[in-house]
C-alpha cells in the first residue's frame, strides 16, 4: 500500500481488494455492485472538490461502504469476523 499525498480512488481500492478476494461467491455479487457504486459515489464527490458534496459522503457512503467491505471480508474487521485472518498474517505499513 502506498501513502500518497491525493488520496488514492475508492473505486481502484475497492476493486484491488474484491480481485485480491477469493472467499468471495457469485452469491456475494450484489454487495460487491454496492461496494462499487459507494466507491463512485464517493469518487465524484472528492472530484468535484464540493466541500458540501464531500462532508455528505461522510456522513452516508463512506459508512455504508465500510459496512459493505465488512459484510464481504474485505476490510480488516471483516476478515477477523469471517475468521479469514490468519495468525501470523500482519498488513503491510502504509
């Protein structure tokens, strides 16, 4: 993971980390289309440079996209509630 200065797309985020998944079934498609259209959502915000539109993110799509990441795996707190974790795994610093 890198730690630039622009923050990275949630889009490319969101689709490194549903490719990097192989738990995940055709059963979880419709949550993975959700985690996407959050991600835009919160991509067009950021690009707009609307501080209005981007304070409105926070409050709606970036919480209900962590819920989704969650849901599927694919976020810290997921794996660990998954059981996906495995003890000697650690993430890699930003």
């Amino acid at each position: 993971m890198e730690n630039d200065a622009v923050p990275r797309s949630m889009v490319a985020s969101v689709a490194e980390s549903v490719a990097a998944a192989d738990h995940l079934t055709e059963s979880d498609q419709a949550s993975v289309d959700l985690a996407f259209h959050l991600a835009t959502i919160i991509d067009e915000a950021r690009a707009s440079g609307d501080e209005d539109a981007i304070n409105k993110t926070s409050f709606g799509p970036m919480p209900t996209l962590n819920k989704v990441l969650t849901g599927l795996g694919l976020n810290p707190e997921g794996k660990q509630k998954l059981g996906l974790l495995v003890a000697e795994e650690e993430d890699e610093p930003f």
